[in-house]
C-alpha cells in the first residue's frame, strides 16, 4: 500500500496585510510593532525554516518549507495548510503527530505572538482544544487498502466520493484519499478548501454553543428575584464582562460572511474543483445560511445583556439614592444636636466635658452611619424581569 502525504489545518480570519506581516516575520523574524526582538527570533528558529514563496492562487499566499520535510502554506484568508511526507505505512501515525506537534506546538505559538496586540481574542475561544481532519493522500491503492485504512483509525465511514482523478473516504477525524493522478495539484485544492468548510462550520458551532452558555450565565444573575444591595456591584461586574465577550466575539462573527463569499467564489472558477462542487458545492450556501442564524442570536444575546445592565444600573441607582438619604439624617441629627445646644444655653465650653460630649456625638453619627449602611446594604432589591419559556436553540 502506498501512502504518500497527510494534510491538516486551519483557518482564521486574517486579510493580505496580516498576510504581509507573516511574510515579513517568516522572511526576517520582523515585525512593525512593539514586539520583543529576541523573541521573534526564538519563535522563527524554532520554525525551521527552509525555502518562502509569495505567490497567488485565487488569494495570494505564503509557502514555505522546514528542515523536517513539512510545507506549510498560509492564504490571506487566514487558511493554513500543512503537509508531511509520509515515509511508510508503519509510520504513518508517528509522521500525523509528527506535523501535528509542528502546528500546535511551533507555528501556532508564533503566530499567536505575532498577532498578540490589538483586540483580544475571547478566552471562550482561546481555550477550546481544536480537533483536526486528518487528509491521508494515497497513490492507486484499491477500495479494500481504503476500508483497511479506515478500520485502523475510525470504525464508521461517514462519507464517499469517486471522480476520475481521486476516491475520497471520509471518518469523523480522518479524510483517505486516492490519488489516480500523477500529481497531487487538484486534491490540494480539494483539501483546502474541506478545510475552510470545516473550519467555518467548526467556529459556528462554537459560537452556537458559546451563545449558550453565556445567555445561561446571564440567566443565573437574573434570576435572583432578590439581591442584597452589597451583590449589585459584583453582579453589574460580571454583566460588563459577558458584555466585552459579546462585543468581541460579534465583531469575529461579522467578518465571516465576506470569507465565505470570496472562498466560495474562487472555488466555482477553479477547474479542479468542478465535480468536487457538483457534490457539496451547495454548502457555501448552508453556512452562510447557518452564519445568519448564528448572527441573530448574537444580536439577541447582545440585547439580552444590555437589558440586564440596564436592569443593574437601576439598582445601583436605588442603592445610591438610600446611601444619600442616609447620610442626610445623620446630617439632619447632628444638626439638631447644634440647634438644641443653642436654643438651650448649654453648649459646653472648652473643658473635659466638652471634649467628652464632642466624642460622644462623633460616635453617634459614625455608629449612625455604619448602622443605616449595613441596613442599606442588607437590605434586598426587587430584580423585575419578563419570564419567557425558553425556545430550542
């Protein structure tokens, strides 16, 4: 059996001047920014790098090679493909995790520093653990080496595909490829674009279920029927947060339709890619259905939160105006304690007893104060919300 290359990657969003800035730090461990010197270099040492080609194929792109034998190609789209030689069939796994490791460990770290200022990426999405498809390229092996392939990774077939030029079986985590061809030009093609499709169907899901998640966690500060006036703060803190989370995962969300269009518009002029759209070219048109979809309930949630402050910044307010109301009678009753020194005659003159009465009211308005703040903070505001049934989302 002959297997020659796997394939994996990636995508997010990135344009041609991001993609400049790669060149750049690639070609150079350079950057414009106020990034550390010492470690652009580190980061591109540890890369490996051989031969870089800027070039443009439909995008323009990046490509270059490391001392390993990996060939990483970076899109302006922000698509990274990396592909390794496989050296035999017993190697086969170790040669996976060996460009696997590469990513993860080497370019991912780079690149992440390269873009590290500017806004944030959501610590929703930092920490999510990425499952990568695995594309096994082989060289006119038979539909028994393809079902064999299949039974030392996945149990289950979920997809196939046959043209004139390549057989594709597809798992879950692992995509078998037979190449009937001399080269591997047109299934490159193939393989990048299954990985944007994946990829954005991949980051629209977790935005589907991060919108969960995070109207939950909403729900959990709103449906306190009462809070203490000393929780408002924290609560109304918790809300910004989930609001900063909001703003910077819709801005992510708002980008995406103009990749879709411009992947899927590439796509239908490229010959190769002719009967491979025949099949699945109708899921352009899904996922940006699906981006709609997702689009409202970012707005729905951004709403949602926006209610909830409003709602908490009402409470605040009440918690102010008592503070004031407060302060004010213990004011009101210092101020009596004057006018009846006055109308009485006996305001104490300079001596111990003097001293001693002046203490005394100290005391009172300090412990009158303390008294109505804790009461002020003890004491249990009404958080008045519509109930709505929660539809399936």
């Amino acid at each position: 059996m002959k297997i020659s290359n796997v394939y994996i990657g990636g995508w997010f969003q990135r344009t041609m001047l991001q993609l400049s800035e790669i060149y750049d730090f690639l070609r150079d461990a350079k950057s414009q920014l106020d990034l550390d010197p010492e470690k652009l270099i580190e980061y591109r040492k540890n890369l490996s790098i051989g031969k870089i080609e800027y070039g443009v194929a439909g995008e323009e792109y990046v490509e270059f090679t490391t001392s390993e034998g990996i060939s990483v190609k970076v899109f302006e789209d922000g698509l990274i493909v990396l592909n390794n030689h496989i050296v035999s069939e017993d190697t086969l796994f170790a040669d996976i995790d060996k460009v696997t490791d590469y990513y993860e460990n080497k370019l991912s770290p780079a690149f992440s520093y390269l873009f590290s200022l500017g806004a944030p990426v959501p610590k929703e999405l930092a920490n999510i653990e990425t499952v990568y498809p695995y594309f096994v390229v082989c060289n006119k092996i038979t539909k028994d080496d393809m079902a064999t392939l299949l039974s030392r990774t996945e149990k289950q077939k979920y997809f196939e595909f046959n043209n004139q030029n390549y057989d594709v079986v597809r798992g879950d985590k692992y995509y078998f490829i037979n190449n009937k061809m001399k080269t591997n030009d047109n299934i490159e093609r193939y393989i990048e674009e299954q990985i944007f499709i994946r990829e954005f169907k991949g980051q629209l899901h977790r935005y589907l279920n991060l919108h969960r998640i995070i109207w939950e966690k909403i729900d959990t500060v709103k449906e306190n029927v009462k809070v203490k006036g000393s929780e408002i703060v924290k609560f109304t803190t918790k809300l910004e947060g989930y609001a900063k989370t909001i703003n910077l995962i819709d801005g992510r969300i708002n980008q995406m339709s103009t990749y879709i269009s411009t992947r899927e518009k590439i796509a239908k002029s490229d010959a190769d890619l002719e009967e491979f759209l025949a099949i699945s070219g109708y899921r352009y048109e899904t996922l940006r259905d699906t981006l709609d979809y997702i689009k409202y309930l970012w707005n729905m949630t951004k709403n949602y939160v926006s209610s909830a402050q409003k709602l908490f910044d009402g409470l605040k307010q009440d918690v102010t105006s008592s503070s004031v109301d407060s302060l004010t009678i213990v004011t009101s009753m210092s101020a009596g304690a004057s006018v009846i020194s006055l109308l009485t005659n006996s305001a104490p003159e300079f001596t111990m007893f003097g001293v001693l009465y002046f203490f005394i009211l100290a005391i009172v308005g300090w412990g009158s104060t303390k008294i109505l703040s804790t009461i002020s903070k003890g004491r249990k505001y009404d958080v008045s919300d519509i109930e709505y049934d929660k539809d399936i989302k």
